[in-house]
C-alpha cells in the first residue's frame, strides 16, 4: 500500500501529497498504547454543526462521535463548502472517461451529494441536518485572496466551468464563488443553527481546501461575534491529511500526528466501540465514488478511536494577501 521509505497519499482534489520518509516519523510503542483519558462528550442539548470541505470528511473525521451524538440525541448540522467535484481520479474512475468533460465533473459532484445524504441517513441522521453549499473544489484557498469581493470577478471553476452555486445551494442572495459570499454564508448558518459546538478542520491540515476551511470559519465567527458579542461556542478541530499520517502503521487505535500539538486542550480521545467501528465501515463504503480509488485510504480512519483538538480563539480577518494554505 505504502513504500516502507515513502508514504503517498491522494487526495479528493486529486493532488498527491509525498510524506516524509517513515523511518523519521514512527512513534514509540508505548506511547501509542497509553491513549489520553481526555475525550470529547456529547448530551442531548449538543447542538453540532460539524464544516466538510467535501463529503466524506464529515465520517473520516467524525464518523465514531456523530454515533455517539445521535445516541445522545443531540442535534446536527453538516455542512459541505464543496461537492468534491474535481477528483479528476474519481471522475476518470466512475464516468469511465479518461478525459472529463465539464458534464462528467458536473455529475461527479452530484453523485457524491446522493453518496452523502446515504451515509448521514444510516448514521441516522435525516435531509434537514445536511447543507450542500456547492462552492468549488480546489478553490476555496483562492477565494480568500484574489477571488475575495465583487471589486474582481468571481473565480470560476476549472472543472465544472461554472462561477456561482446552483439555485438550490444558493443561502444569500447574489451568492457566487468569492470569499467574501461564502464567509457571509458560514455565518448565516451559525447565526440560524445556533450550535453549541463547531467542528471544523485544523489550519495545518495539508489539504488545501481543508486548510481553507478553518479560515473560513474563523472569520465568519468573527462576523458573528460583532453581531452577538454574548455568543460562545465550543471549537473542536479534526485533521486528515497530514504527511504520511495515520498509516505509519496499521495499529487497532490511531496516535496523534507526531510532530504537531493537540491545541489548548491537547489531544482529545474518542473511542469507537466494536459495532460502532462497524458501522463506521459501513457508512464509508456508502462513498463509492471514494472506495473505487482510495478504499485503503478511507479504511484507514475506522479503527478505535477518532481525534481531535481545541484551538486557542481565533483572530482571523479575510481577506489575506497570501493563503497560508497554498504550500499545500
């Protein structure tokens, strides 16, 4: 699967991210035994709105807690900035094409729309806790630069050719693919769901997309706050793509990325159950479009546990003059 000297991984934007040499990156057996107690609860007044940058993510990284939130019977949100539409690998896989067209992008996203509203109904989780924003896979890091106000054109997607989200995704009136309109759309659905808890991928994580996400969020919070400055939210961060990590090994229980902090809170725990593991597999292998060309990748985040961090409060402001988001 993996080269014992080199870790490859492919990610949903269809770039491919070469870890550093395993042998520098393995973790000490019993540390990796001796999982933190700190963990993350959940109640019946949790009210979770958890950012996808594609879908997917949302199981990836949360797959275990959204079981526990729904035994809780807390309330969720889920909403998805892209519909993943430009996995060129995907699209290749799934349209047997070996050139996409704008219509074979255009249905890919589509397909894994249906792909997510499976897998949140088998968590048990109905239509009203899913928004599809429909913004572009593989833009969101553009979008807090350039692309950010109506004082340039909006960033147009290289896939799908389009400019601006379908009718039904549109939330905001006028909406199309600049930061500024996805910012003022994070913030309406906060503003509306009112949750207790966000979970919303770390700044460090090396997809860019995801990586945007975070600065998305925290600027839309800070939309929010000036709004309601009495409003407070518990922020949780999740991360998965991270060099090589979490195949340096096939291990029951996932360790922390080596090399990177678990935030204010440090690293917080959550153990999956054996059936809730199943499940976990189960509702992954709804990802079809995603199981047909990195099925080892999505296997590789249902094992025992899930992970995830608290940051300090964020003091984001967008735009930037450069993502920090692009090295990746």
């Amino acid at each position: 699967m993996l080269s014992r000297s080199l870790g490859i991984i492919a990610l949903s934007s269809g770039a491919v991210l070469i870890a550093l040499p395993i042998d520098a990156q393995k973790h000490d057996s019993q540390q990796t035994a001796r999982l933190p107690a700190a963990t993350v609860s959940v109640g019946p007044t949790t009210r979770m709105l958890l950012i996808a940058p594609h879908p997917d993510d949302e199981v990836l990284a949360a797959g275990g807690l959204l079981q526990h939130l729904r035994a809780a019977r807390g309330a969720l949100r889920v909403v998805y900035l892209t519909d993943g539409e430009g996995y060129r690998e995907g699209v290749q896989a799934e349209e047997h094409v070996r050139a996409p067209t704008v219509s074979d992008y255009r249905a890919y996203g589509h397909q894994r729309e249906h792909e997510a509203r499976a897998a949140l109904r088998l968590l048990g989780f109905g239509a009203g806790s899913i928004t599809f924003l429909g913004f572009p896979n593989g833009g969101l890091s553009r979008m807090m630069t350039k692309y950010w106000s109506e004082r340039r054109r909006a960033y147009r997607s290289p896939y799908t050719k389009l400019d601006r989200p379908s009718k039904s995704e549109i939330l905001v009136p006028d909406t199309e693919f600049r930061g500024e309109d996805l910012s003022e759309e994070l913030a309406q659905i906060i503003d509306d769901f009112s949750p207790t808890v966000i979970v919303v991928p770390r700044k460090e994580d090396q997809h860019a997309d995801h990586c945007a996400a975070w600065f998305f969020l925290a600027d839309a919070l800070g939309d929010v706050r000036r709004a309601h400055p009495d409003f407070d939210v518990d922020l949780l961060n999740y991360i998965i793509h991270y060099y090589s990590w979490p195949f340096e090994d096939d291990a029951p229980r996932i360790p922390p990325p080596e090399g990177l902090s678990g935030g204010v809170s440090g690293w917080l725990n959550v153990p999956l159950s054996a059936a809730e593991r199943k499940t976990k597999r189960e509702v992954l292998a709804l990802y079809k479009s995603q199981m047909d060309v990195m099925g080892w990748f999505l296997n590789g985040f249902a094992r025992r546990n899930e992970w995830f961090s608290r940051p300090a409060p964020p003091h984001v402001a967008l735009p930037l003059r450069r993502s920090p988001c692009d090295a990746f």
